[in-house]
C-alpha cells in the first residue's frame, strides 16, 4: 500500500491511498464466501458455491464491490496511522479507480484535530483574589455547628422563612391524584428551597390548620405544564439554637472554649479558601489561554453536532438558537482540543491508581458506589472519557505548577503546598 497525505486547512486532510491487488486478496476471498452464503443456485449448497460460479451467475463485479467496501476501513486506518493523522468526524471516500487483479486507488477527506501551538508557561502570570477570612465567615461555621445542636419547640404564630413546619401533600395533575403524590407528616425548613418550586413562597405567612392550593410544574412533566399541589400545615415548629459559649464549644466539639473552636474554624477556611485560589488559577489559565491562543474547529463537525442537539429538540429552524448552540459548540471543541493538546505536550499518563481515586470521588457526587458508577460508565461507553478528565486534570495540575500565580495584593501563592501529603511508610 502506498498513500500520501495533503493539508487541505487547518482542520481537514486529504489521504491518497493505492492498494496493489496482492494486498486485496483476503477480501476477495471473504467476499466469495459471503456472496455465496447469500444466493441460491440450483445443484450447488448454499455456502458452497465455487467462485466460478458466481462470477458466471452473480457477477464478479458484485463480489469486488464487496471486497472494496470491506477493504476501504482496514486500509484508510492504516493510512491515517502511517501518517499520524488524528481523525475527528465521518470520512468521505471517493474510489478513483479499480483494476481487477491490478490496484485499487481512492481518496478520503476527513476532519483532523488542528495543531495548537501553546506557549511558554513559565511566562504566563495568574492573579487570583486574596484569602479573606472575616468575623462573618467564622460566625457562620458556628451557627451551621449550633444548628445541628439545635432543637424545635412548636409555636402558635404564622411561618416565617427557617421555621420547621410539619405538613401534609398531595398532587394533582388535570384533576387526578398524581400515583405517589402523597406524603404526611414532613418536617421541612422553609426557605432551605428543597422540596417543591414555589412551596416555600407559599408557606410564609400560613399557620397551624391552613390549607392552600398552588400551581408548579411536576416531575414527568413537560415544560411549561403545571400540576396542582395541596398543602396542609399541621405544626409550625422553630428551632432554639445553643448559646454560643465555652459550653457549646465543650459539647459539640474537642475544644474547651469557644476561642479555640472558632480558631480552628479560622484554620479550616483558610484552607478551603487557598483550594479555591487554586481552582480559580486554573480556570483562569484555561480561559486566557483560550482567548489567547489560535484554535479552528471544523465547520462540518460543528454543524453535525449543532443539527443533532436541534433535531433531538424539534427546533432545526430555529435561528436564533441554531446560533446560540453554535457558539456553543464550538466553544466546548476549542476547550477539548486547548486541553488534549497539553496532554499531548506534558505526556502525561493517567495510571490504574489515579483513575480508581478519580472514580471513587466522582461516585460519591453522584450517590453512587464505585462499583455500580464504573459499570454504569462502562454500559454508557464512557470509560474513554473519564480517563481523558483524569488525564485533562493531571496536565492542567502540572501546568500551573509551573506558571506565576500571585494574589491581588501581589504575594506569590504555592500551589504545592496544598497537596495532600503522602503517608509516611510504615516499618
């Protein structure tokens, strides 16, 4: 096989590729045997129908458009491999010409990643915001600490927005109660807009023995639907937070005085706040390198993924949001092809380790055991993707280790000694 490879643009190639007949051979072959599973010929069992016979009452041309069509795939990857040319999107094929027992000769156009020149990190100054830690902050750790000790008296007045009322609920949907739709005896914090969309409007200002009907959309259904919903308020509760002293401090943690607790609330969101200037620092650097950095995309790959999400949404002739989903897309193919790119230049290498830890976390926002998450990933088709996160991250890690990231007050921040500390060996 000989092939050569012209850059038609930034994002799209051209293989010229020519197959002598020798290398053709095994698809023929295939070819025969399929053809002859296919068709009935009296005096010969299916299957086993010589080739002679074919040719005379099938046609040898139906046989060789079958072995082309088998052979394009193994010899456009061989090609693409050859040339290191990292395909994106549908290939179309041309066959320009075929010589029976001589050579078979096609092109293939397809979309390529583009080349993305990325610069000189070292170079590169981050400025993130300072770590703040105000009296407001600290005092809030302690009330969501006093809240967990705290406790619910009932009283006889109107709800008022962090009140604990104890209610009953039904729904109905065009008049008919919603399978499911019912619940008695819930405690819930109005205001904490954890339940139903408008139910904590709707409570402020009810009391013991009120019943109300209000209007909301309903799980299953469609937008801009709305179900009925009835609340029935059996008890307004408050809750009766702990004085805040060394007492407090004494039952609800291992410090003795209420100083000692708060300084160590202080500690902790330093912390969590340096982990932000961290997080910060990254989006920061892959948005300047975004805006900084030259990156086409394909048109056709782009219109292909922008007619799929419309047509899944009815909305093909929408042009205004063709445009908005365009600018989308687009958006998120310059992002992938920023990040693979480092990934490329840092060779990095995503271990079994690193992707089982990755794993694990990512279950855990979702609710999910490891296990069932990796095998819901590994039904989806999606393991590929999560190795590509883990390995996106992993650049991304190295990248700003590397660069200048400075506070607004100008103080250099050292994002390694943030890192989790490894273990000590055990001897």
């Amino acid at each position: 096989m000989k092939s050569t490879v012209e850059t038609l643009s930034p994002t799209r190639v051209r293989l010229d590729i020519e197959v002598p007949y020798s290398e053709l051979t095994q698809h023929v072959s295939d070819a025969y045997k399929k053809v002859a599973s296919q068709v009935n010929i009296p005096g010969f069992r299916k299957g086993k129908i010589p080739a002679s016979m074919i040719d005379q009452r099938v046609g040898r041309g139906t046989v060789m458009d079958e072995a082309i069509n088998s052979a394009l795939p193994e010899f456009y990857g061989k090609a693409a491999r050859e040339h290191t040319v990292l395909v994106i999107g549908r290939p179309t094929v041309d066959v320009k010409e075929f010589v029976d027992n001589e050579k078979l000769v096609f092109t293939v156009e397809v979309d390529v990643r583009p080349e993305v020149k990325l610069p000189d990190f070292s170079k590169i100054e981050i400025k993130v915001d300072d770590v703040v830690i105000t009296d407001t902050d600290i005092t809030e750790q302690v009330d969501e600490l006093r809240a967990r000790f705290g406790t619910l008296n009932t009283v006889e007045r109107a709800i008022k927005s962090g009140d604990f009322p104890t209610l009953d609920l039904s729904a109905r949907i065009n008049g008919e109660e919603v399978d499911g739709g019912q619940a008695s005896d819930i405690s819930y914090e109005v205001g904490s807009n954890r339940m139903i969309d408008g139910l904590d409007e709707v409570l402020v200002g009810m009391s013991a023995g009120d019943k109300k009907d209000f209007q909301t959309q309903l799980v299953g259904q469609a937008a801009g639907e709305k179900g009925v919903v009835e609340v029935v308020v059996k008890t307004v509760k408050e809750r009766e937070l702990p004085a805040m002293d060394d007492a407090f401090a004494k039952l609800a943690s291992e410090f003795d005085t209420l100083a000692e607790l708060k300084a160590d609330f202080a500690t902790r969101l330093e912390r969590v706040k340096k982990m932000e200037q961290g997080a910060q620092a990254r989006d920061l650097l892959v948005e300047k390198l975004l805006a900084e950095t030259e990156i086409p995309v394909p048109d056709l790959l782009v219109d292909e993924e922008v007619n799929e999400h419309l047509s899944g949404e009815g909305r093909l002739e929408d042009a205004e949001h063709r445009a908005e989903v365009d600018g989308q897309v687009r958006s998120s193919l310059k992002s992938d092809f920023l990040l693979d790119a480092i990934v490329k230049a840092e060779e990095v290498q995503v271990t079994e380790v690193e992707l089982t830890e990755y794993l694990v976390r990512t279950s855990q926002r979702y609710g999910m055991a490891p296990e069932q998450f990796a095998q819901e990933l590994q039904k989806a088709g999606q393991i590929q993707q999560l190795v590509a996160e883990v390995a996106r991250a992993k650049a991304l890690a190295g990248v700003l280790s590397r660069i200048s990231i400075k506070d607004a007050s100008g103080a250099a921040i050292d994002l390694e000694a943030l890192a989790p500390k490894p273990a000590p060996a055990v001897e």
